[in-house]
C-alpha cells in the first residue's frame, strides 16, 4: 500500500500507527457532528468525514489533541483572510480531549493526484496561477504560509483548487524562536533554501515553495534529487535546479526567477508571480 505523503490532509491507503503515532480508529464525539471515516493526517491533526446535523451536509472536521493550537492559527488566518481560492472554515469548538474546526468537504483530494507526470504548459500553468492566487491574498495581509506542497492544495468538485492548511502560517518577519535548534518548518522537498538557515519568515519562501511545484508540474520530477533528505537540502543550498524538458523551456525564466537561491533575487511575493505569469503566459 502507498505510504502517506507527511502533512497530507487525505489518504490514499490506510497506514498502520507506528510506536511514536497513534491513529484514531474509534471516532470521537464531537456535539452536532456524526464522524464517518477518518479520511487524513497532519502534523498534529486528524481529519475525518462527517456529517453536519444541523446543516445535514458533509464538512472535513479537523482534530487536535487538547491543548493544540494549530487549528486556532487555521481559524485565525480564515476569519482574517477569506477567498475563493481559500478553504471555507465554518465552525470551531473544543471538548475535554479535543479541538476541533469543521471546514468544506472537497471531494477531489489534493493536488497530488496530478504530480508525477510533465503536464502540457497549459496545464500547469492555470494550476499554479491558481495557487499564486491563493497565496497573494495571504501575502496581502502580511501573511507567509510556510507549507506550500501539493498536499495543502484542495481540488473542488469543478476542479478549482484551494489552498488550506494555515497551521504553520505566521506575519512576515516572524522568526522562529526553535530556529537554532534546527527545527525545520515546511515540508523539505519544497521548503526554501533561506527557512532551512533559520530566516525570517517572508513571502519571497512561499514563491520559492510554489516554483518548486511548477518545475514539478512541467517536469514530472522535482528540480532537485537526492537519495536521503541530507542530500536533497544540501543540494538546495549548493546546487542549481535542473533545467526544464525542451517543450517546457519557454518557461524557464519564469521558473529561474522563484527559484533563485537568493531571496533578494527572486519574485518577491505571490502578485509577482501573478504579474510575470500575465506577461509571458
């Protein structure tokens, strides 16, 4: 069976708790909700299908042990910034063991579905100028999400894509105060060379995250390799990422301008994108 991605939302197989994780397999009661199927996994949080009685309609309800509070900063940033392109949040609330926050239901999975193959240009593109959407109106309010991973994009029954998962969203600037004991927040596949180093936290590593999973759209393989994790982040800080196939080259500058190595020569944040995407798409 598959393994689950870290920090999905959705599964693809059921997988076994090891000694350091427990899974939840008896549902907890949560008041006005009948819990039907675990259905994900975050770094902290459960995520199972339920049935809303009040609004008898299906919602993702979300599950920390008590006292998490990452799902406080998930609902925090959704009351502060909302969109289309933004998970729907409808309630939080807490019992003795658990807090919880039931969002909309989105029945397409995640992005992750459509990785591990080159898609046409087209494609990849209206795929990330949606999740460069997303991320503008974070970045707009000052906001840096810090995991940006096909995992943490939604699909809507219609396609659309939605970005969810603000866990580990912080105001740009922030610094992390675990920074020099070389906890690593992100995910390391897409995580930005500068938050591997401890920087402060800013919207120039979200675009840098968002490159790394447009090289991946249009390669069908990330822009770095690497046998163990220490090779794939040493690469990041020493290597350049590798080009681009010959029928997606036309993109290569776009592609070279979020993944510069340095902040200060990147796209500076996600309207950046946007707006270079409108000139060369």
């Amino acid at each position: 069976m598959a393994a689950v991605p870290e920090g999905s939302l959705f599964w693809r197989a059921p997988r076994a708790a090891s000694d350091d994780e427990t899974i939840i397999e008896v549902p907890p009661r949560v008041p006005g909700y009948r819990l039907l199927r675990p259905i994900g996994r975050g770094r902290n949080t459960r995520a199972w299908l339920a049935y809303d009685l009040n609004k008898r309609a299906d919602v993702v309800l979300k599950l920390e042990a008590v006292p998490g509070t990452s799902l406080d900063r998930d609902c925090a940033v959704a009351a502060r910034v909302q969109g289309p392109n933004l998970v729907q949040i409808h309630s939080q609330g807490r019992t003795a063991a658990w807090a919880w926050l039931a969002m909309e239901h989105l029945p397409g999975g995640d992005l992750t579905v459509r990785m591990g193959r080159a898609l046409p240009a087209a494609e990849a593109l209206a795929i990330v100028r949606q999740a460069a959407e997303a991320l503008a109106q974070l970045h707009r309010q000052g906001l840096v999400h810090r995991d940006v991973k096909p995992a943490n994009f939604l699909l809507r029954a219609d396609g659309s894509l939605v970005l969810a998962d603000f866990g580990l969203t912080v105001e740009a600037g922030s610094v992390d105060a675990d920074a020099a004991s070389g906890a690593l927040h992100g995910t390391p596949r897409y995580v930005a060379p500068e938050q591997l180093q401890g920087a402060p936290a800013a919207p120039a590593a979200d675009v840098y995250s968002l490159g790394v999973l447009l090289h991946e759209l249009l390669a069908g393989r990330p822009p770095f390799s690497g046998e163990t994790l220490e090779e794939v982040l040493a690469q990041r800080l020493l290597a350049a990422p590798a080009r681009l196939p010959a029928e997606a080259a036309v993109l290569q500058p776009l592609v070279d301008r979020m993944l510069c190595r340095e902040p200060q020569g990147r796209l500076p944040d996600a309207d950046a994108v946007l707006g270079l995407m409108g000139q060369r798409c």
